[in-house]
C-alpha cells in the first residue's frame, strides 16, 4: 500500500500550514477585529502552545504521508521567538521541498535575512493597499504602510524574488484602490494576488454583497493594464494567474467565493494549539497535542493523521456556492462555531 494519502475524494495532502501564533500586531476587519480583539482580548497561554520540538514531529510524520510544502503562518508568525529555528530544523526535514511564510511584513527588516540564511525559501506579505488611509482602515490602525514596504524592501535585499503581495478585497474599503496596488508591484518581479473576501470564522461580520469577485476585480484591472490568462504552476494552485499583456509581470485571483476550488485542495493546516484542520472553514479540528504530550508513538501518531485525511470530505466553499452563498448567521446561538483565521493563518 502506497504511503501516501488520499481523502474521501482521492486528494492528496500535499501542503501543511502551520500557525506558530495566535498574536498579532495587525487588526484586520476580516482576521482579527479591533472591537472583538482589544487591549483585554487573552490569547493562548504559552504551556497550550506547540512548541518547535512537537512541531518539527508532526512535520517529520505527515512527510511520509505526502507532505512536501510547509507554510509558517499566525497570527503574525514573526512574533514567534526564535522562528528561525524551527525553519532551521525543517529544512533538515528529508521530503520537506519548501518552506513558506506568510507574514504582515512589519518585522522583516531585522529577520528576512536570518531567515534566508536558515531556509526559508518564500515569502507572502499580506497588504491590502499601498493608500496609508486604506492601509490603516484595514489593518485596525497598526503600525504603517512603510513598516511593510520597508520590510518588503529588506526581503529583496535579503534575496527574495517573487514575493507574493496578498491583498483581501472587500467590497466598498479598499476596492478603489486595487488598480493603485496593481501599479506600484508591476514590474518589480512580485505578484499581486487578489483575495475575494471569504466568510472564514465567525467573528467578521461577513457579508456576500462585500464581495468583489475575481471578475470583477480582472476586468478592472484589465480596462486599464490588458491581461492575459497564464497555465497554472502545478494542479492545486491556489491562484488563478494572469499576465500583464506587455510582459511587465503578472497577479493572481483567489477566487474561493466565486469560483470554488475544493476539487484540488491538499492542504491541512495545524493550529496553534495543536489542532489538526483539514479545511479553512472547519469547526474544530483533531487534537494531535495531546497525543504529543501523553507519550504517544510516532506509529500511533502517523496512523491517527492518516486516519484524519483518508476520512475528510470537505468542500465547503462548493456547498456554499451550491446553496447560493447564504450569509452565516453569526450572531444566533445555533450558529456553526467555525475556526477563526487566525488559529490557521489562512
């Protein structure tokens, strides 16, 4: 019998997101709420935190299963102390491919290059717009655009190419501002990609009529900078890729609203707290911390992840669109409780 696993589906896991922390130093409307998330907000306590030791076992595990790409994610993972350890000893990893990080970008001009130098071999930057206005509406008033450009600066000097610039677009914040993003990136060797606003969690007030879709938002762009379509890199691609006509670089659309893409997901994503979670929009997840913690072996751990994929039949984003994208309702009791992007940094 192969190795490797597949779900209910015959999706591969491919992909393990991991949140190395629940804090932020944002306050995104769509993560992280000012109002839901303020001065007396408690996060995790640090004995319910994974640490670096039972991170690398359960990425030393889910490797022989078919794992290839890793993606630190947070919260803002650059608040993790001593992150560049646990990259270090992933790149030790055999089978580990990858190694990726998704990161606001504040923090990057003291770590991108100690970052570089133990492994990381990508980064993401989340910036939702290159208006400082916008920016501070978006990101609940933290810090400024020129922390992230100066951060993305530090990266480049660091040796990072193609950074990927990650843009949330709601509908009447920043949507007038996306051809400004598209601009500033374009020609510079980075992709922009433009994230339709998901209802992930329960605590963004999420609204279907805030929702620019990916068509709209290429054909604004297209209107003023023609496109074209580009092949995807590999079959499960998060982004749909497009190509400035003039050969000045390319975006990308994620398109999870509007265009589900279920069908091709291979990513499970472990939370801070040691959850197994194999969909964005789940309820709970496994407990694997536990089983790091009660002495547990490595055979009885490997066989409950496999256990956990081979059963998965998520595909909420096409139940969603098939039940004509219906609001949830987040403020009644029964509301379903859904994990919050932050616990699995998206």
């Amino acid at each position: 019998m192969s190795s490797v696993v597949r779900d209910q589906y015959k999706r591969p896991l491919h992909d393990l997101r991991v949140s190395v922390t629940d804090r932020c130093n944002f306050r995104c409307t769509y993560c992280m709420p000012a109002e839901k998330f303020g001065h007396d907000y408690v996060f995790m306590p640090k004995d319910q935190i994974l640490d670096f030791e039972e991170i690398l076992r359960v990425l030393s595990l889910v490797v022989p299963l078919g794992v290839r790409k890793l993606r630190l994610t947070g919260g803002e993972p650059l608040l993790r102390k001593g992150l560049h350890e646990l990259i270090r000893g992933a790149r030790q990893i055999p089978g580990i491919e990858d190694i990726a990080m998704t990161t606001n970008g504040t923090l990057l001009k003291r770590t991108a290059g100690q970052l570089r130098r133990e492994g990381l071999s990508r980064l993401t930057v989340s910036l939702d717009s290159v208006d400082p206005e916008v920016f501070s509406v978006m990101n609940g008033g933290r810090l400024s655009l020129e922390d992230v450009l100066a951060g993305i600066a530090a990266a480049e000097e660091a040796g990072f190419t193609g950074i990927k610039i990650n843009c949330v677009v709601q509908k009447g914040v920043n949507d007038h501002a996306i051809l400004d993003l598209a601009r500033h990136f374009r020609g510079t060797g980075h992709v922009v990609r433009f994230i339709e606003y998901m209802d992930v969690g329960n605590r963004n007030g999420w609204k279907l009529d805030e929702v620019l879709t990916a068509r709209e938002i290429l054909d604004r762009i297209d209107q003023s900078m023609p496109l074209e379509p580009v092949e995807s890199n590999y079959v499960g691609e998060v982004a749909r890729r497009y190509r400035y006509r003039d050969g000045s670089g390319e975006i990308g659309v994620i398109t999870s609203v509007s265009q589900p893409f279920c069908g091709d997901c291979s990513r499970a994503r472990l939370t801070t707290d040691g959850r197994l979670v194999t969909c964005l929009f789940a309820e709970g997840g496994a407990d694997l911390r536990a089983l790091l913690r009660d002495g547990t072996s490595d055979e009885v751990l490997s066989a409950r992840i496999r256990e956990i994929w081979e059963g998965r039949t998520d595909r909420y984003s096409e139940e969603r669109a098939t039940a004509g994208d219906q609001e949830p309702d987040s403020d009644s009791a029964s509301a379903t409780r859904r994990v919050e992007m932050y616990e699995v940094g998206g």
